[in-house]
C-alpha cells in the first residue's frame, strides 16, 4: 500500500503541473498540445530542469531564473495538494479501478477550474465538456446501471443552481450551474452533500467578509467555483457515506 500511496502521490503532483498549464492557457485560447512553458514577465522559455513539478519552485525559491519575478504560489500548491488527495483517495475509494480512476478525474477538473475561476473568474466550457466526456467513457462501460442516477443527479443538481442564478444572477453565474451539473455526473446521489458543503463554505466565507469589511463586502465579486470544487472533494471522499447516515438516521424501516 505504501508504494501504491507513493505513486499516486507523485502521480497527483505531476498532474497538477498539467492542470496549471491547462488553467493558464485555455481561458487564453492557446492550445495545451504544444508550446513550451515560458515566463508570463520576460517570456523566456522555462528550460527543463526548471520545469520540475514542486521541486524546481522549491530550488528557484518561487522566482523566474531569468528575471526574477515571483511565479505564483498557487501552482506549488495546487500540485502539493493533488499529491495528497490522489494518495488520499485512493485510501477512501481503494483500489477498483473505474472508480478511482473517476475520482482522479474529478479531483483534476476540479483542481483545473479552481485556478481558472480564482485568476479569471470563469469556469471554461473545454473543461467542464472534456471532463463530463471522461467521465461518461469510463462510467458507461463499468458502470452502466449507475448511469440513469448519475444523470438524474447532474439534471437535479444544474436545475437547483440554474434556479439560484435566476433569482440571484450576480452571484452565480451559468458556469457554476454546469459545474454542478457535472458534479452530479461524477458523484451521483453524492452530489447533495457536495452542493451543501460547497454553500456551507461559501457562506462561512461571505459572513468573514462582512465581519471584517462591513457593508462594502457585498460589492465584493467572490467566484463561487472554488467552494462547489471543496464540496466536490466532500462528497468524492465522505458523500455517499453521509447520504447513508441521513437515510439511516431519518428513514430507518
């Protein structure tokens, strides 16, 4: 298990260097496919030995060799954490293949349109689209009697948000209504403790900014993407096992 767990870590810390690449270039429209990395300041292209996932922010302690700038902490981070949520789920799912491998999915989308929502505040249609088609290839042929829930909940789940964006459109936009829906596919009857935990959090966070900013906090954009993502992880991780205790708390016999 050990090895198993040291993999996946070091599987999760070099897919999360791709999903920085993916994050920063699609909301630009450039193409993921080719093109070397290269210095958002002084555009110089990042030598390979720079580009090393965590290790190589760690050695130029956060700055470009070649001019210096800061290269944003968010992108060690990012890795860091895929690192440990792909060792970690694999330790909560096991080791089925189809269902680790869509929690792996997930944990990237989610990962990818956290930055991209953060830094640009959208959530690009290629992922949510590329991670949906994933999804449905590798749940079709494994999974297919859990097909009709999956969809099931991603229509409930993008109708509860489409319903919030109508009746609040400033703070919710379409793009969090298909992450939802896409959650839903994922997660299946996971997805409700998932939208819970994501509202559960973002209103924390909305009682913190008007404890610390008054009144002006509510002129305050906040994506909402980033807190649907946590409760995404919430529910790959604890979902179906909080569905269980409800039903079993509430409806026993």
């Amino acid at each position: 298990m050990i090895v198993a767990l040291a993999a996946l870590f070091v599987l999760g810390v070099v897919v999360g260097s791709f999903v920085g690449v993916v994050a920063h270039r699609i909301p630009q429209g450039e193409t993921i496919v080719t093109g070397r990395s290269r210095c958002d300041s002084c555009g110089e292209t990042i030598a390979a030995y720079d580009n090393v996932p965590l290790v190589s922010w760690i050695v130029l302690r956060g700055r470009c060799r070649h001019c210096g700038e800061r290269i944003p902490a968010a992108y060690p981070l990012v890795e860091l954490a895929l690192g440990v949520l792909f060792a970690l789920t694999y330790l909560v799912l096991g080791d089925d293949p189809a269902q680790l491998a869509l929690g792996l999915v997930l944990l990237s989308v989610l990962a990818a349109i956290t930055i991209t929502d953060l830094e640009h505040t959208i959530i690009p249609n290629a992922i949510l689209i590329a991670g949906a088609a994933i999804c449905l290839a590798i749940a079709i042929p494994t999974d297919p009697e859990g097909l009709p829930e999956r969809l099931i909940a991603a229509l409930a789940a993008g109708g509860v948000l489409l319903l919030v964006a109508l009746a609040y459109p400033r703070g919710m936009g379409m793009g969090d209504v298909k992450l939802a829906a896409l959650l839903g596919l994922f997660l299946g009857r996971a997805v409700v403790p998932a939208l819970l935990a994501g509202f559960a959090v973002g209103a924390l966070y909305g009682l913190a900014l008007m404890a610390r900013h008054g009144a002006g906090a509510r002129k305050r954009a906040v994506p909402f993407g980033p807190f649907l993502a946590l409760g995404g992880v919430v529910g790959l991780l604890a979902g179906d096992e909080m569905v269980d205790w409800y039903l079993d708390s509430f409806f026993e016999g």
